[in-house]
C-alpha cells in the first residue's frame, strides 16, 4: 500500500513538474527590467522608447506576448550612481523578479574618464575601468537571483563621434574598456554580453544620432534589433 503511495506521489510531482513547464513557455507575458544610464532611459528617440521600446515592439509582434517593462534608466548616471541606485528595494526586487534585465552602464565613466573625449590619459583609463569593473561585478550580484538565476545582459559602449582626427586613439579605448565589460560577464554566470560599437561603422553617424552621444530613432532601431536578435537565441526567450 505505502508502495502504491509513493508512485502515486511521484507521479503528481511529474505531472505538476510538467504543468509548470508548459505554464511558463506558454506564459502570456514577459518582464524586463532595465537598468542604467541614458541610453537605457532612451534619451534622443522623440518617442521616448529607445532600443527597450524597439526590443518591445519586436517580441510582441513576434510572439503575439506581452512585454512589461520596467525601466529604471537615469541620464548621466555612472556604475558608481547606479550601485547606489540599487539600494532601493523597489529596484533591486523589481530586477530580481523579473525575466531578463538590461544593463546600460559605462559610457559616463568612460566620457568622464577622458574628459568627453578631449585626452587619452592609458594610466587614468586604466584605473577608472578597475573602479568600473568592481562596480558591474557587484551590480550583477546585487541584481541577480541566487534562488532563480535570471539572465542578464550588458550592452558594451560605442564611439559616439561623428568626427574625430584620430579615430583610431577612440576605438582603441573604447574596445579596451569593452574589453573590460566581456571580463565581468565571463566571471558571472547567466550574464551575456551584447556589442554595440560595431553598429555605426561606416554610416554617417548624423543620420543615427540626436546629439553628440544619444541614438536617435533610427539609431536606437540599430541597437534594439541587436539586443532582440540577442535574446532570441537564448532557451528561456519566449
């Protein structure tokens, strides 16, 4: 009789294992947190949307699901102010409940790291991107569910100038400090990193861009189309 029991009680734990397998892929919705500076905000898109707002449109046309957002980008805001950020509970519990989170961070340690691009100090670079990695690395873990991992992606930064009489001292920074942004996810599990100073090579940045530094619609369309692309090939995408 106990025998009897006990296949019965594993089989209810097998046939609600399923039930709740098919409940989440077959969920109507999904949340996305984002986290970050300007560009997490969308700063420069007149439809106030930025690349959050196209990932949105595409999964939903896509999937026929709901997207739900919670976007809690804030322009100018460095890893440093970020990491205070998260001492709101609203936050960091908003992150860690949700599906997938965002992170757009870096671009202002890097612009204020070489004064808005004016100088290219390698010792001051070096030393702010350390400052900066320290802070990724504990912002993931602030944000990361232990319990139920949740992916995380970071956006890598890109080189915001039209025009530049040594583009290449840019781009060499700039993928130096990338370089320290794939080193961090690659220590954290659950954590990819997304490129995105490839996206305005060879196109005439003042047809992509609001200002000096912020995407416009167009622009912004760019990056949203790279995140999705992204997502999409991850397992826990629908």
């Amino acid at each position: 009789m106990k025998k009897i029991s006990l296949i019965i009680a594993a089989c209810m734990i097998v046939v609600l294992g399923v039930a709740f397998g098919v409940y989440s892929f077959n969920s109507k919705e999904m949340e996305v947190t984002a986290l970050g500076d300007s560009l997490a905000y969308g700063l420069g898109d007149t439809k106030d949307n930025g690349y959050i707002g196209d990932v949105e449109e595409r999964y939903e046309e896509d999937l026929n699901k709901h997207l739900v957002v919670h976007d809690f980008g804030v322009p100018n805001d460095t890893s440093t102010d970020l990491l205070k950020r998260l001492n709101n509970p609203e936050i960091a519990k908003t992150a860690k409940s949700s599906d997938v989170i965002f992170i757009n961070i870096g671009t202002n340690d890097f612009l204020k790291s070489t004064d808005l691009l004016t100088k290219f100090n390698k010792e001051e670079l070096a030393a702010n991107e350390e400052i900066y990695k320290e802070n990724l690395n504990q912002i993931i873990q602030n944000v990361q569910n232990q319990e139920y991992p949740k992916t995380i992606y970071i956006l890598g930064i890109y080189n915001p100038k039209a025009e530049w009489s040594d583009m290449s001292v840019v781009n060499e920074a700039v993928s130096n400090w990338n370089q320290s942004t794939i080193e961090v996810t690659k220590k954290n599990k659950n954590t990819a990193y997304i490129r995105t100073d490839d996206l305005f090579i060879d196109k005439n940045k003042r047809d992509y861009f609001s200002d000096k530094l912020h995407p416009n619609e167009k622009g912004y369309a760019l990056i949203g189309k790279r995140v999705y692309e992204t997502i999409r090939q991850s397992t826990d995408y629908k």
